[in-house]
C-alpha cells in the first residue's frame, strides 16, 4: 500500500509540508498525490520519473538518500529501485550542483567535433575539476551520453535548453551571460 502525502508537521510554520526531512510545498505534494492517482494500486512505481524531478526541484536541484527514502515509500516501493533509476539517469543529481549546469554530451559526434577540448576549456575557465562546483556556487561542468542533437555539435544542455554550435568564444560568452543573469535555465512549462 501507497502513503499518502500530508502536511501535518506543526513545527513547521511555512507554507511548504515535510516529506521526512525533505520540505515540499502543498503544490509539490498536490502534484505528487496527482500523479499517484493517475495510475491503478500497484502500478504507482509508473509515476517516479515524475515524482523524482518534483521533489529535485524542490530540493536545490538535487536528491539526497532522505529523499529517495521517502519517494520510495510514498510508492510503496524498494529504496534500491529508486536508486537504480537516479543512478542511471544523468537528469537526477545525487549530490549539491551549480546554479548553472553545463551538461556536455561526450559521445561519438560531439567528441569528434571538440567536446572533450571545449570541456577542459570550460574547466579550466572557471577553476574545477569535472563535476565540481565552482566556489561561489554559480556553475558545474559534467559530461553526459548523447543528448540528440548530433547535427549541432559540439553542444551542452543548460537547464531545459540546449547550447549548440560551440566554440571557446561562445563558452566565454555564455559564462559571463550565466554571471550577469540573462540566461533562463528552465522553460515556462
């Protein structure tokens, strides 16, 4: 059997609700008990996709073991069937990240059109390693598989859009843009 989502932690004054220790808005949890009823009784699991972006945006854009713990237990699933699907897919983070996320594809097009090079360039530009985030916060450079857009390489995904056509002088460009805020990561679905 599935858990029902409530916000019934009193100590919490704020308009958002407590999964565990992870803290979802009533909208969040709303949507989630949505989601969960679009699908019949032991076929929940069908709506993690779904629920695991839900509670990553609402966490800073990332997914601590707490909040894969619950996820699971609202579904009424194992923890290691969570984690199998966040490990997998470079679209959950597991960890902290940058406000800005360049996420570089590193397969066979992109590559052979200068991805590895325009990503030690973007490394080296702001000071970390692959996967670091730099000190102020702001931005993370990581590698993923093929993003679908091999005709536009080499090329990253910034939030929900893509970067294509990349060169260092659109790297630096696109870095100063990210600092000066003009840059939108997510689109107004």
């Amino acid at each position: 059997m599935t858990e029902k989502l409530s916000n019934d932690d009193k100590s919490n004054s704020s308009p958002s609700g407590r999964l565990g220790g992870v803290i979802l808005s009533d909208k969040t949890i709303a949507r989630i008990e949505l989601l969960k009823s679009r699908f019949p009784e032991g076929k929940k699991k069908s709506a993690l996709l779904t629920i695991l972006h839900e509670v990553q945006d609402e966490n800073n854009d990332w997914l601590s073991v707490e909040a894969m713990d619950k996820v699971a237990e609202v579904l009424g699933i194992l923890p290691i069937e969570v984690y199998e699907v966040v490990s997998f897919y470079s679209m959950y983070n597991q960890k902290p990240v940058g406000k800005y996320v360049f996420e570089f594809c590193r397969t066979s097009c992109c590559v052979t059109r200068g991805a590895e090079d325009l990503m030690d360039y973007t490394c080296k530009k702001l000071g970390v390693e692959m996967g670091e985030v730099t000190a102020d916060g702001l931005f993370q450079v990581k590698g993923v598989e093929c993003l679908g857009a091999c005709g536009y390489a080499p090329m990253l995904q910034l939030g929900d859009f893509y970067q294509e056509f990349l060169t260092p002088e659109k790297m630096d460009a696109l870095i100063e843009d990210c600092k000066a805020g003009k840059i939108q990561k997510l689109s107004a679905v």
